[in-house]
C-alpha cells in the first residue's frame, strides 16, 4: 500500500495537544494508516488525507476545537457519516477534521409538539425507528437513510422518495444550535415553524459545512398516515411514463413519491435481486406511493390507475400491505448498488428540472450518452423532476472518468438550460462548484459570498467548496493532482 | 390641521431632481400634504413624516433610485400597501420612502409548472383571482388580503386562516429579483422549490424591508381542493374549545385552518354584522375548515365533528356549499372591524405559543386583562397557536396608550415563557423590536446584524427596524417625541 506523502509547514503538535486536552487523547486521531479512512466521501473519485481528524462529542467540545481552529486560522471540514455524494466531506490541504460520529445521542422526544432534538451523529433512520411506535415519523429519506446522519442531511439539505409530497430537509429542521466558524454558539429559530429576525436555519440548511456545525437539529415529525399504497405501472415508451407523472400532478394528486426506471435500471435491479415483477421488456416503470386516510388512499389509487392506463400502462399492479409494498420498492431502493452488475463504475449525477420537460430531457441524455459512447441509465424521483442519470464507466480505461465528467457537465447544463438546476438534493460540495455560474450571475454569487463572510471572516468552514475558485470553470475547480485518486482499486 | 414641522439638514433639491428623472415628476412626492397619507401603515400609533415618497414602476427604476440613496447615504424605507401593524413601513427620521403600489402588473402566469411571477405591488387577492378560474389558489391569506401587497407579505412573511395546512410566504416564494441595498440587481431562489447555495429567498421573506427591495416575486400556486367543509362548533368552556384543538391535531387532522373566537368577540360581532349562526352565551366557538378529495373532507368532517361532541361542544353546524361557509366565516372575517363597537380602540398582539399551552395562556391573559383594567378579546389562528389579543382601551385617556402597550408586553413575555414567539404574522417593526432579546440572545442576535452588514453596510435600509438599538428594551425602542402620536383623532 502506498500513502504519498505531503509536506505541512505547520507545527502541529501544540494545537494537537490543545484538541487532546479538549476531547480525550483517545478522540484525536493522527496516525496516517488511521486517517486514511478519513480521505473521501461517498463520492470516491475525489481523495485527500486530512492532516487531524477529531471527534467530540458535545457542543462545548466542537466551539472549544473550533476556537482552537480560528485562533490559528486552521480550516476545518465536518464529516459525518460520509455518504455524501459531493464531496462535500472532502478534507482540504492542511485541514482539522471534525467528525460528529460520537455525537449520536437523542437529546428531546416531545411528541406533544411533534418534535425531536437530535446531535447530529444521529443517523437518519433513528429518528423514526424512536417515534414510529407512536404514529410518527421523519420524513426526508435519503437512499442512504439507514447509514446517513442528521447533520450531514442539514449540510446538503438532503432530499428522497418521499420529499414530492412532504418537502426536504429544510422543511423539517425547526431551530440548530451552531458553532460558528468563529468559535460562538448561536441558536437559530427554535421550536416554532416561524420565528420572527432572519431565517438563518433556512440558510444554514444546505449550507454545506461553510457556516460552521450544528451541534444540535430540532427535526420536525409527521403523523404516519393511515393508510399507504404502492402502485407499479409498466410502460413501452419514455414519453408514456413522463405523461403520466405530469398528468398525475396535473390532477392535483400529491402522492408520497413517484419514481421513474428506465429498463437498463429493470434488467440491472432484476439481474441482482430478482423482484420477479418489474418487468424485463418495460421501458420504463413507475413506481408510485399514495397516502394519506383510507378513503384518500382508495380513491387517489383509482384515479391514479386510471391516468397510467389512459397513457398506456399495459399493467398496474397495486400493493396494499406492507410486504408488498416491500416487494415493490426493493428493485428502486437496491438500483444504485446493482449498476455494479452492468459495470464497473459508475458515475451518478444529481439535477433537476421542470416535470414538463421530463421527456425532452431523458431523450437527449440518451443522445448525449451515444455521442460520448456510455450507457446512462436513469432511476430517479420523477415526480419532482429529480434526475438520477447513472453513467456506467470503467475507471481502469484511462481518460475515461475525464470523459464521464464531461458528459456529466453537458446533463448539468441541459437541465440549467431548460429551467431547472444543477443540484437536487447531493449538494454542489467539491464536485459541481465549477458549474455555479451556469446558474447564478457573478451579483447572485457574491451576494451568497458576503453572507458567507459575514459569518466566517476568515473562510476557515469548508474552504474551496460550493463557491467556484476561480468564478468559472476551469482546472481550479477539479481536485489538484495530489487529491485525485481515480478510484478504490488504486491501493 | 396642525402639521409639526421637523428641521432637516439634507439639501434635498439635487436628490429630487435625480429622482424625478428616474421615476417621472409625477411620481416624486414632496408636498407636506400629500406626504401626510405616508405618515403610518396599520399601526397607526406610530407616525412620522417621509421627506420624500418616490412610486417607482420597474426594477430598473427601484436599482436607481437606490443607487442614489447609496451615495447620498439617504436611508429608505419601502412601502407596500401600507396594511402592515408593526410598523414596517413607518417613515424614519430623514428618508425615502420609496411606494410600491405602481408596480402592480401580474408579469407571468405558468400554469403548468404552478407558478407566476409578480411585481411586489401586486395585491394578495389578486393572484387567486388571476389563477382561479383553472383551478389554483395562492395559499397565504392574511384578513387584509384585498388590500395588502405581495411585497408586504414577502416583507413580513404574512401567515393568515390557512396557514397551519398550506403555511406561511415563506413557503410559497420560489424565488425573488431583489434591489440591495447598495442598488444591485440579484436574483435569490429560482422557479424550482430548491436551488443549490444559501438560501437568500428564505432569509429576504420575513426581512422586513432592511435587505433590499423585492421587484419580482415568483410565488407557488396550489390545486384548489375538490371539496371544502366548514364546522361551526361552540362551546362553555375555553378549556374545552382547547382541548379541542390539540385532540383535532392529534388525531393526524390537518384542518385548512382552525380559528378561535372568544366570547367577547362573538358578541362584537354580532352586534355589527349579525351572523345569527355565533351563540351569543358560547364562551368560545371554533371555525373548523377541512378539505381535500371529497371523500377525504367527508370523513374528517365526521372525525372533527366527533371531537367537538367528545370534548363538549354543544353545537356542531356544518356547511358544505359556499354559501354556507361564507356565512360561517363571515363573523370572523369582520371580527377586527367589529371591536369599534365594544371600543373607541383597540390594540392587536400577536404572539404565538405551542398549541398545548392555550389553554393556560388564554387563562392567564384574562388574569393580566384584569390586573390592568382592560377587556382583552381572543380572535386567532388556534390551530397553529397564534394568538391575536385584542386590547380595547380609550386613546383620548390620558396614558392609556402607554398601559397598553405594557399590558401587550406582559403578554408577549408570557408566549415567549411557555416556548412560544414575540410575532406569528405580523412582524417586528418598529412595534416590538425591543422584545427581541426576550427570545434572542446577544449572540443570536449579532448573528443576524453580521447578515445584514453583510447585505447593507451603510446600514440605510429601514434602519431602526427590527432589531433593538440599544439592545435592551428602554425608552430607546419606542418612537420618538416627534415621531409619536397617539391616534388619528389628533388631526
């Protein structure tokens, strides 16, 4: 195994004291074999070792690193679990980083105000395995929901199946307490759904770790609806199925999620985990959730039958009970991992655009992937117009991850094109700053800039990440030749 | 008419003649009597004279004008329709007041993608009006919504009855074109409900005019609902009318919206418009209005009415046809309008409290009514705990204002006790700014004059506003002797 090695003029030992003496020798980590873990997110592609990983576990102990941090100018990155798909995580030349995995307790159960309040290290799926007993549950979910934490998902303002109808993380976060990259604690909103001054959860949510960490999330719970169904419809054409997504929202129906797989998705999902009804011939499928009371559920059911048919579904097949809800929805959340069956590797962007604009968009990524020469399959929450487009590539051809990425660009700016963004719910992190100005005008990003400045004077919270470096794309917003790894199978 | 003069020290000549070849001479005010309907918006308690009223039409305009305050350092205040009862709109000493009522076109209707896009003089009502006929609705409807702004309620972050199912502005503004204050144009949000970056859209709505000018709002539209119920049920008890309340939300009903009026406001009210549908011995009745898929607003109607009967109401009247319902609200409606008969004035609070807390909140407010002598009548959003306390008094007795006001104080500090907020909808202004570190610390609160330093170094959009200077509660955060008047009554 090869560790390169990178010069650091600064003398680390007296601040790693100073971190020892705040969170336990045993809570600062420093070998390199030890922070090797540490290099990447979930977006592998994009390495580099941090200099100090510390984990606290209390808002006292993160201002008190903090502090530690700012005093000496040293920048600082926050990880959580590390899934992010951006990079967001990605530790930064010379950089502390700030791991909340220790901070993983839940600290208020108040149902009567149906709320929770977590640290966040708590993984996402705790929040509802704590309150489901009693009728509720967090809705933003994730794919990665069962691994996921809570701050992380306040980060990158983290989306899911299920966002279409009950909104995403910053619909659910009530109030944060923060440590500022200046080292002070400050709450923001509360426990209330609105609080009078400025919004900063609302900006401090899907701020990417650049405003400093929450060390406490007020999460609002939802009441568990009474009833759910699973509809599954099959299509022989793109257009068929996006007609019916818009058609579907036309009616003024808000399912609990509709999801969209083209049949690379199908035969890749059926190959590894054989659901034995998605079937192989489709061209693409729905899969759609309806909630909400019994007589809610049986009607928007019916009705959403009858839309898929109109548009030429050959088969609805309808689950009513829990295993056959299951039985529906293991194919789409198993989709991600079973690409690995049709390739290598693989590269999954993340934008979104107008419903109405779905079909155009899915023909021309399909055109995009023939010029470049790659599969792109698609598996993605249609019903907010949230592409997942999957671009199936071999890492060890040279030259290839170049390409993907350029081919992943050309999406970015189609969906900007037709009016949508470059980000739906992965963050722009490391991985997609370059493609900012595609959608904000230099006025647009210094305005955001300043907020940041105003919060971290001395860009000390997640540096080189979200804002473009320089403003337009260009060498400086890809990893530097000592962060880049092309892959896990390098060591 | 007596007309206090005030010394001013700025050769205004230059200013105005740069402002009338930006907006026109006919839109610069300058006249003393004209400037006279400038003086307040709805909290009429509070007055003072602009020196000058520009009515600009477009972006451009409002980025030149600004443009010329900046280099003057001349603060401006923004005015909508005038409507708002904090004082948001309030001349201060030596400025601008810069009207948005010429800029009322309704600039772009995407049915499709439920949305449109309006100028900020545009009235609330209108966008309803503008889209209802196909089938949508703007949810956020404050009771002054035929004659409020959109740019006002994006200033204040208005709520109104339907808020606690469709929520406040903030979660119906997509995105925004802003003048700041140092008269750049910026575009925050977008057309999708997320973009990435930091989410200046949510920190603008609720800024109450000190980050700028909105010029452009792009709201969403929501589906009108197939079937609307109302339920009219009464009660001898507040506790039971409360309990009602919470059993309502417990149960997973989200009504459209649940109103509360006491029996004092029963009584004004059918006095003034005799309804003959609000018992006059009900110690307090409940508006319940539930809607959805006919199905669905037929079985909650039935769950809602059971909730009533269980918790003692002695009536439930139910209204399916518009007719009937609008017979049902009509009371409420004119509720505010009605307390001119039981009161030569009145003074409105409006705080708000965890809905488990009503009870002894509303308990504890007629204790304070007593203590000061004052009939304090409930009228309020009870589903979401936003209480409207009516303080009737006498403005033409001596100190009666000033007792008030205290009274209004006392129960504002009580919300904040029991974990709730200082404003549910109606803002900061100039009214309560001095409350604000009853919920804030200085930390938080620095916090936020960071964002808006970072936004307005000059410090010259609606200066005073908001936040408390000095930061303590004090002579300071009351109007000045110049700029207070105590009624209308005085002219």
């Amino acid at each position: 195994m090869l560790i390169q090695e990178r010069e650091t003029t600064r003398n680390w030992q007296p601040i790693i004291q100073q971190f020892e003496a705040i969170a336990g020798k045993n809570n600062v980590v420093r070998r390199k074999e030890e922070l090797l873990v540490y290099e990447c997110d979930g977006l592998t592609s994009y390495r580099n070792r941090p200099d100090v990983v510390v984990l606290p576990r209390t808002t006292a102990e993160v201002a008190a690193i903090v502090q530690v941090c700012a005093q000496n100018q040293i920048p600082f990155v926050t990880r959580g679990s590390g899934t992010g798909l951006s990079g967001g995580a990605l530790p930064v030349d010379g950089c502390v980083l700030i791991v909340t995995t220790l901070m993983k307790q839940i600290l208020e159960i108040d149902l009567e105000n149906q709320r929770v309040v977590v640290q966040p290290g708590v993984i996402n799926s705790w929040v509802t395995q704590a309150v489901s007993g009693a009728g509720f549950f967090y809705a933003p979910d994730p794919s990665s929901q069962i691994i996921c934490s809570i701050g992380g998902n306040v980060a990158e303002n983290s989306g899911g199946v299920h966002c279409l109808k009950y909104g995403v993380t910053t619909n659910h976060v009530l109030g944060l307490k923060v440590v500022t990259p200046t080292g002070e604690i400050v709450d923001m909103g509360g426990s209330l759904p609105e609080m009078p001054g400025y919004d900063l959860t609302g900006v401090f949510v899907g701020s990417e770790g650049t405003l400093g960490i929450a060390t406490e999330v007020t999460l609002r719970l939802v009441k568990t609806p009474e009833s759910i169904r699973v509809l599954l419809a099959d299509f022989t054409s793109v257009e068929a199925a996006a007609a019916t997504v818009s058609d579907i929202i036309g009616a003024g129906i808000i399912p609990g999620g509709i999801e969209m797989m083209d049949n690379l998705s199908i035969n890749a999902v059926e190959d590894v985990v054989a659901t034995n009804c998605y079937p192989r011939d489709a061209v693409a499928i729905l899969l759609v959730e309806v909630d909400g009371l019994e007589v809610e559920a049986a009607e928007n059911t019916k009705r959403v039958e009858a839309i898929c048919l109109q548009n030429g579904a050959r088969h609805v097949r309808i689950a009513t009970d829990a295993d056959e809800r299951l039985t529906l929805w293991k194919g789409r959340k198993a989709a991600f991992a079973a690409m690995g069956k049709l390739s290598p590797d693989y590269y999954v962007q993340d934008g979104v655009i107008p419903r109405t604009k779905l079909e155009y968009v899915l023909k021309t990524i399909a055109e995009l992937g023939d010029r470049y020469g790659y599969y792109v399959a698609n598996v993605f929450h249609a019903g907010d117009g949230n592409l997942h487009p999957l671009i199936l590539y071999d890492n060890a051809v040279p030259g290839a991850l170049e390409q993907v990425e350029e081919l992943g660009g050309e999406i970015l700016k189609l969906c900007v094109k037709v009016g949508g963004s470059i980000s739906g719910e992965h963050g722009i992190g490391a991985d997609k700053r370059c493609y900012m100005p595609e959608m904000f005008s230099p006025a647009d990003l210094e305005t955001m800039q300043w907020v940041r400045q105003a919060i971290d004077p001395q860009t000390i919270a997640n540096p080189t990440k979200l804002f473009p470096t320089p403003r337009t794309c260009g060498e400086a917003a890809k990893p530097s030749a000592s962060q880049a790894f092309a892959g896990v199978d390098r060591f």
